[in-house]
C-alpha cells in the first residue's frame, strides 16, 4: 500500500531514514524542554520534596510506560500510514504540552481546596501529577512504537529503531541545555513551552510531507534486508513462540538501575560541583548524552552479534561501570586539584562537566546500549513491531519508575549512597544472569538447556563474574564525610574543621562539624547555621526582631528548621501560644536539636512547638493557618529549588497567611552571590512589601548578609517600647539571648537598620522581580555562586540608606542616641 501523492516523486528509504532521525531528535529536544518546564511548574502545586519529586518522575515516567504499551493495542491504528500516526501524536503533544500551561492553575483550585497532610495528600498529588502529565506523556510514549510499523523487523530494520532512539536520546541532550543555559535564564517557561510546541508542529508538518512520499512499509531499499528474514540469535524455538521474560526482566533491571543511580550521583555531584540549577543541567545532559551513544553503538553492534548475549555482557560490564562511577565520586572528585571554584561561571561550568564525563559516561553507554539490544534480542521477522517495541519500552520504563521510586524515597534514606550503590552492582550482576542463563529445564527445552549450557565452564566463568560483582560492591567506598560537609569547598575547608556526624536523608544530607570550637551544621554541602558570632546573631534576630516588633505575637510560623536557633528564639516570649516549625528534611530537627540543644532551647520538645515535615512553598499554598508572624531562613539562593521561596508569588502567599499586622522576616546573603541577585531578591520582596526595611549582619564593619522585614500593615516601631519589653522580668530570656550576641538594647538592635523600600527604588529600578513563571533567581544566583563581593554589595546598599524616621519613633533622647549609632560618615538626613 503506497501513500505516494498524484506527482510527487516516492523517497526511497535510504533517504527517509537519516530525516527521521534528525525529527527524532528534534522530537526529544522538545520532550526533554517540556519535562524541565513541568518539573517547574509542578514543584509550586506538590511541593519539593524528595516524595513529591518521586511522584512527579514516576508519573512522566508512567505515561510514557502507558503509550508504549496502549498504542500497539489499537486495532484502528493498523490502517493509517505509521509516519502519519507520528505526525499526528507529535501535534497532540504540542497542544497538550501548551494546555499544561492552562491546566496546572485549573487543577490547582481544586487541589488546594482539598489537599492535606499524609498519605491522603501523597495520593492528590499523584492525581494531579496524573492530570497535567499523563496526557502528553503518553503521547511521547506511543511514538517510537508507531515509527516501529514502518520498518520490518529485520536485523537492519532493528537496528534503525534503535538509531532512532538514540536519535531521541541526543535530541534530548540538546533540548536539557538549551532550557537549562538559555530558554529559561534568558525568557521564561512560557516561551519555553511555545518553542517546544513548535518543534512538535515543525516535526509534524515534516512527517505528512514523508507519508505523502513514502510507502506504508518498508523492506528492502535503504540497505533493510527482505521481509521474512529473522535476524541471528532471535529466530524462534522450534516449538512456537521465543522465550522473552529474561529479556523482559534484564530491561527491566536495567532501567531500575539506571534512574537510582542518576538519582543517587546526580545528589553526589551536586555535593561536589555545587547544586546549582546549571549543575543539575550537566549531569542529566551528560547522562542523557551516554544513552544517546550507548544506544547509537548498541543498535550498529546489534547486526553483528547475538543480542541477547551482548544485553548480558552489558550488564556485567555495568558491575565494573557502576563501581568505577563510585570509586571516582568517592575517591578522585573531591581531591582534583581545584583549589578554589573560578570566579568565571562558564569556565566553571566546563570543569564540572569534563568531571561528569569523567565520572558516569562509561555507565550510561552501556545503559544505552542495553535498549537496542534488547530490542533486537526479542525481534521476530513476523511479528508486530509496535508491540514488540512498546513491549521492550514499557518493561524499561516500568523498571525506571521503580528504580527513582525506590532509591531517592526509600534505599538512600534507609541504606546511604554507599548501599545504594552496591545494590546497583548487585541488580546488575543479576540483570546480567537474566539475559545469559540458560532457560529452565522442562521436558520440552532440554535438549535446548544441554546446548546452551555446553559444559561446566560456561557455568564457572557465570559464578566468577557473580564473585568479581560481590567483590566490587563489597569494596565501594563511603563519600568523604568533609564533602557531604563542605562540599566544593572540600578541599579548603575540610582539613581545618572535625567532623561529627554525616547522614544521608530522603531529600538532602546534613553534617555536624567543628571548626575553631565553633559548632557548624551542614546541609547539602554548606555551613547553613553555627554557634560562631555573626551566624547566632542572624539566626537570632530572625527571631527576636519581629517578636519584639509585633504587640503581641502568638502564633508562630519557622520556615527550615536549621539549628533550631531562629524557631528556639520564639520560645522564650510569654505570648507564644502555636509555633509551627516547616521542614523538608526529616532527619534534621532530631539531630540538630542533639547539637545544638543549648542554643536553640530544645525547641522541638516544647509543647507549643508542630513540626510539619514538608515543602514550605506548599504548605503555605494549602494550610488554612494565619500567623502573627513568619520568618523565613531557607538554603542559598543559587542551590535548585530554593529560589521559589523568594518570588513575589511566594511572598503574596506568605502575606495573605499573616493575621492583621503581622511580619514576616527573610534572610538574604550577601556572600556568593552579586550585586544583580540581590537586587533582585530586594526588588522581588519590596514588590509585594512596599514598606518594607533592611537590617544588617556585619562581620567586623563589613558586609555578611542582611534580613528583609515586611508588615501586612504600615507598621511604626517604638524604639521606647522595644526597650521596655527587654527590661520586663518576663522577657529576661530574650534579652538576655540577644546580649550574647552583643545586642544588649533596644538601640543596638535597632542600628542593624540598613534601609527601605522607599528609599531605595531608584537603585532597584530595573531589577528583575523573580517570578513563578521564570523563577529568574535561580538563574542569576548560580551564575555568582562563586563570587566574593559581599563588601562591595554592602556598601552600595548603605550609600542609599537614610534615617528611617517615619518607620522608627521614640523618645527625643533615645532617638538622638540613635543617630549616633549611625555615626556621621553614613550621611544620613531625614
């Protein structure tokens, strides 16, 4: 059956093949744009949290897993020309990626108004997930399926499939940088999308073009050989159909093995690059860009060789891959001689993607290479390609799903990357035993098991590769605990400090150290809280200036638990009646509070204190809960995800969730960072605050960081009456707390005062206010993560500052001794 139209001239297929893999690759540019854009999306409506991020990957995965099996099922579909079923599933892509845009607000209504806590709310966000990604990513996945028609399954015929896959891999590669690098740091997920959805359409109209000009099936031209022919090592047993569940089974394995290890080594290298939304860019191209290889060398390697065989070997070469990718995070990484990160971000970048190379290429080849083999193991001349490959797809797939569920929710939490990556060796070894152990024996296989088994050397050189995979997990070694500690910064800080305690949880790792007998806490591979000075007073006056600044602050709402010392704050005025704690990483509170008891006054046994263990962004979105105030101290700006804790969406959420005359205080860094990041952290925050102020943490005179305070009403701060609570015996616990870190009166905490929104804006004017919609903080802090302009940063903040004298009043006399504090060089004026 021909689809030639009345003049034009039929391609040959020799043609069509190379074209369709340039749509291929376009085809997973644009799926691999729209997965980085939902995933953005998504995290506003289900949270951050290594569940909700579980659940989000299960279900792209899931309805990829779903195509691949539906499509083939479709009687309808046999009729109509493969190349126009592409067409058409690659337009419904397009519209239904561009609906997502639409639909996640829709949804959201509906989710907010009945979302919870537990496992009832583990299961909405499941739906929702299901309701905004299970369309579209269906649809991907029936695609390779529905090429799979055209060609026969022929060895060459095979052997294109898995080129197209590969094809669609290194498309993807292309897509995962340019949303990464340039999309959405320079526009946003909306432009993004349209530029997604228009690849979908480009390849679409291509397609009509090809099935216009090209038979419905394809046999010979183009180098594919006859229909009938069975390619070597698949033809079918003698007694009817082949036996494909342990290729079924090691695809499976293999696609298991394959997302937990890029969920555990993606954790490790953002420890040892930085967790930048860059860095996160790296890693998935680089483990995209070794499927795209692998498969490209599986599917030519497959013409040669018995492919169920090969699909064995790949798997125990995994053995060897899997620890040799341990042994380099473990054991090299952390010690390449980079003193200091460069203050050049691209310079940077370039280090840190030859260090992914490095690392976990040789893996993701062979995990590359083990889909078209399995592929062609499971060939047969006569039967439905489709099925075959949607088959071969959904048990990969399927194993995927498992994999990212089960290590990033369950095994790194339980067993550390260190048992996790031995397990991987295991799963391989026994993936490996799957596809190259002889069948069972039975009455009417055993003459078949006495030639595949030959003789008992084929039996010990199996039991060897089991003792070497036993061997090389056994010998794995533990992640430097100064890396989970300090990170990048491993190498300069690591030797000077003794550390405590290391553990790995389900949504980050953290680390007790000391350093100089200073106690530091460690999340994800930065000091984020210590008993030094200038940390206790941050920490502190996150706390204690809004609870003296509010008449009466009763309920109480602690974004990050950290060292506790900002929540601990609360606990020591007598009107606290609810202090409700928001932490994404279960592990912390109990070991901090182990710590750092004494300094955060055992928050987490008070009986006022309620922890909720989840994303902060979407426990404000859902809790009916107002509060008196609302302090904020969330991980760096330039770390992936933290930056939806300061858009203006997130600050409008924060203000509707305060009672009448409540405040909200926000940490800002001052160090690693530039000036264009924090000028877009204040512009952000001002936008929904407009008579917000600065307060300062200086390091010796010098810049540190600051923090943003915010009013649900004008609010004026009564200097008078601020000293008045401090010398109440009921306040003897917070004053006596602020003293130790050297703000022993209400003019000392009150001189931290850097600033205001009014006062400010012509500096601000310009700034780019971080949105939900292009989240451009993250972008811009991941390009300075290295920089060191604290100083310079905090000079041109006070150059703008002016007496605050509408926001402070007071007595004369103490006003005066303000004033002073100040000193005369700041040129301050009314």
């Amino acid at each position: 059956m021909s689809y030639t139209g009345p003049s034009a001239k039929p391609l040959q297929p020799s043609r069509v093949l190379p074209l369709l893999a340039v749509l291929f690759a376009a085809s997973g540019c644009a799926a691999l744009i729209y997965e980085i854009v939902w995933y953005q999306l998504l995290q506003f409506s289900i949270g951050s949290s290594a569940i909700s991020l579980a659940i989000l990957l299960a279900t792209f995965m899931g309805g990829l897993c779903l195509g691949s099996i539906a499509l083939p099922r479709i009687p309808a579909l046999r009729r109509y020309h493969p190349l126009r079923v592409y067409a058409v599933l690659e337009i419904a892509i397009g519209l239904c990626g561009t609906l997502v845009l639409v639909g996640i607000p829709l949804v959201n209504r509906i989710y907010v108004a009945a979302v919870g806590h537990g496992l009832s709310a583990m299961l909405l966000r499941a739906i929702v997930c299901s309701l905004c990604l299970v369309p579209a990513t269906l649809l991907m996945g029936a695609s390779l399926p529905a090429v799979a028609r055209w060609l026969e399954f022929t060895p060459k015929g095979v052997s294109w499939l898995g080129l197209l896959y590969a094809a669609n891999t290194l498309g993807a590669v292309f897509g995962c940088l340019l949303a990464g690098f340039y999309l959405l740091r320079v526009f946003d997920m909306r432009t993004a999308t349209f530029i997604a959805a228009a690849l979908n359409a480009l390849v679409a109209a291509i397609s009509f073009g090809l099935a216009a000009r090209t038979p419905a099936h394809v046999a010979a031209d183009g180098g594919l050989a006859p229909q009938g022919t069975r390619p070597e090592g698949t033809r079918p047993e003698a007694t009817g159909s082949p036996r494909l569940w342990p290729i079924y089974l090691t695809i499976a394995l293999s696609g298991a093995c394959a997302l937990g290890a890029e969920a555990i080594w993606t954790r490790l290298l953002g420890l040892i690059m930085g967790a930048t939304v860059y860095t996160f860019s790296i890693i998935l191209a680089v483990f995209l860009a070794g499927l795209g290889i692998g498969s490209n060398a599986g599917s030519i390697f497959s013409r040669m060789v018995q492919p169920q065989k090969a699909l064995g070997y790949c798997q125990l070469l995994l053995t060897v891959a899997v620890a040799w990718t341990a042994f380099m995070l473990a054991g090299s990484l952390p010690y390449w001689p980079i003193s200091a990160t460069p203050s050049n971000p691209w310079f940077a970048f370039q280090l840190d993607l030859a260090r992914t190379i490095w690392a976990i290429l040789p893996a993701t080849i062979l995990w590359g290479a083990s889909f078209p083999l399995a592929l062609s193991a499971a060939a047969v001349a006569d039967a439905d390609p489709a099925r075959v490959t949607g088959g071969i797809y959904a048990a990969n797939t399927g194993g995927a799903i498992i994999g990212a569920l089960a290590f990033s929710v369950f095994l790194v939490p339980a067993i550390g990357t260190r048992g996790s990556e031995r397990l991987l060796i295991v799963l391989s070894a026994v993936s490996a035993l799957c596809a190259l152990a002889p069948p069972a024996r039975s009455s009417q296989s055993r003459s078949l098991w006495s030639q595949s088994l030959r003789s008992q050397k084929a039996a010990l050189w199996l039991s060897a590769s089991a003792i070497v995979a036993a061997v090389l997990a056994l010998s794995v070694p533990a992640v430097p605990p100064g890396v989970i500690a300090y990170g990048r910064s491993f190498m300069t800080l690591s030797p000077s400090s003794r550390i405590l305690y290391t553990g790995e949880g389900m949504n980050s790792s953290i680390a007790i150290s000391t350093w100089d007998n200073i106690l530091q806490f460690h999340v994800s591979g930065k000091v984020e809280a210590s008993t030094g000075t200038f940390d206790m007073r941050l920490q502190r006056m996150l706390g204690h200036l809004p609870a003296l600044i509010h008449p009466q602050a009763r309920s109480i709402l602690v974004v990050g638990f950290g060292a506790g010392v900002t929540a601990g704050s609360f606990v020591e005025y007598p009107g606290l009646q609810r202090l409700t704690i928001c932490e994404i990483e279960p592990l912390i509170p109990p070991v901090a509070t182990r710590y750092f008891g004494k300094e955060n006054h055992n928050v987490l046994t008070d009986p006022r204190t309620k922890i909720v263990y989840d994303d902060a962004r979407h426990y404000i979105l859902t809790t009916p809960e107002k509060f008196d105030v609302i302090t904020s101290d969330p991980i760096h700006p330039w770390v992936k995800g933290s930056a939806t804790l300061y858009t203006r969406e997130y600050f409008e959420l924060v203000k509707k969730h305060l009672n009448p005359g409540g405040i909200v205080t926000q940490w800002v860094p001052l160090y690693e960072t530039d000036l264009a990041t924090v000028k877009s952290e204040l512009a952000t925050f001002f936008d929904v605050f407009p008579g917000g102020s600065v307060w300062a943490n200086e390091a010796n005179g010098g810049g540190y960081d600051i923090l943003l305070l915010g009013q649900a009403s004008p609010v004026k701060i009564d200097l008078d009456e601020v000293q008045r609570r401090l010398d109440a015996p009921e306040y003897a616990l917070a004053s006596a707390s602020l003293r130790d870190v050297g703000l022993g009166s209400a003019i000392d905490i009150l001189a931290t005062y850097a600033g205001q929104a009014p006062d400010l804006k012509t500096w601000l004017k310009g700034a780019d206010i971080n949105r939900d919609g292009n989240l451009r903080l993250q972008y811009l802090a991941g390009l300075a993560a290295n920089d060191a302009r604290q100083q310079a940063i905090y000079d041109e903040l006070l150059r703008h500052r002016r007496f605050p004298a509408g926001l402070i009043v007071g007595s004369d006399p103490q006003i005066q001794t303000l004033r002073g504090k100040f000193g005369p060089a700041d040129g301050l004026s009314d």
